[in-house]
C-alpha cells in the first residue's frame, strides 16, 4: 500500500510522514524527489523535474520494486499539482495492483505562508521564494486534488494529529 500525502509546500508533508513511518509497521519513507535529483543528475536542471516523463514512471516502478522487496506499506510526501501527471502515476500503481491513499495536506494561505517563511531548516531557507511562488500552482490545483484525495485540514493540528487522523481513516476501507 501507498500513503501519498500532497498539498503545498508547507503543509506538514514531510514532518506527518515521518509520524506516520514511525506509527505504522513495516512502513517506510519514500521521496520521489530523490528520483528527481537523480535525472537531473543524468538529464540536467532545465526544468522542473516532475517534466521530466521519466520521472513518474520511475517513481511507479521505483514503488513497485521496492513494495515486492520489502512489502508493507510506503508513505509518500510529494507535492503533484499537475492533475495529468498524478493521473498518470496514479494509473502506473494501479497497474501495479498497488492500492492507494491519496490525502491532501491542506492549510490557509496565512498558515502556509508563516510556515515556510519561518522554517529554518537549511534546505528549506534556501528554497523559501520558490515555495512561495508555487501558491498560485497549489490553489489552481485545489479543485481537482479535493476530488481526487481525502483532506485532512492541517492548519491548527500538530503533524501527530494528522498522522493520527491518516492512520483511523485507513480502518475506513
């Protein structure tokens, strides 16, 4: 099983997986964005690296090989607000018979914006005007991820109680 956790930068992906990770057995992290660094390695920077149509089907496949290895569950945290691309990954897992859960990660706009500008990790500092640029992307994509992904409203619950949240809607299936 995947736990795909999106929404914006600043919502609480990466801090509610690794609560996740730590909660549920046999689950793992695993960041697409490392299959990224490695195209640009081998492709180049141009771009944003979810262009790249190798990336997706790589992250597919990455899942894929990685779940026959060690089974149990992976949890996501990636930012897809490209309806197409995510359509696209999402149809490569399920060819994959990997069955998803695909929550949105969501926070106002006042909350977003004082969290990236007040994180202090150092990768963060140094990405913190492009995470503010991509606001704009994240709200034109809010119609289309509310459809296709269970919200969970991030703004006044620490990342625990969203992890908590994740784990009792799985008993939901």
């Amino acid at each position: 099983m995947i736990l795909w956790l999106n929404g914006t930068f600043g919502a609480g992906k990466t801090t509610t997986a690794k609560e996740l990770t730590a909660r549920i057995p046999e689950s793992r992290l695993f960041d697409p964005e490392q299959v990224g660094y490695m195209l640009w390695h081998v492709l180049g920077q141009p771009r944003e690296f979810q262009d790249f149509p190798p990336w997706r089907g790589l992250v597919v496949e990455t899942a894929r090989q990685v779940l026959d290895h060690v089974g149990g569950t992976l949890v996501v945290p990636q930012t897809v607000l490209n309806e197409e691309y995510w359509h696209e990954i999402r149809t490569g897992l399920a060819k994959a018979d990997i069955p998803v859960r695909h929550y949105l990660l969501h926070t106002d706009d006042d909350t977003l914006v004082h969290r990236i500008e007040t994180d202090t990790d150092p990768d963060s500092i140094g990405a913190r005007q492009w995470r503010l640029d991509h606001l704009a992307d994240y709200r034109r994509a809010l119609p289309w991820l509310r459809e296709q992904a269970e919200t969970v409203d991030t703004t006044d619950i620490p990342p625990s109680r969203v992890a908590e949240l994740v784990i009792a809607g799985l008993g939901d299936e």
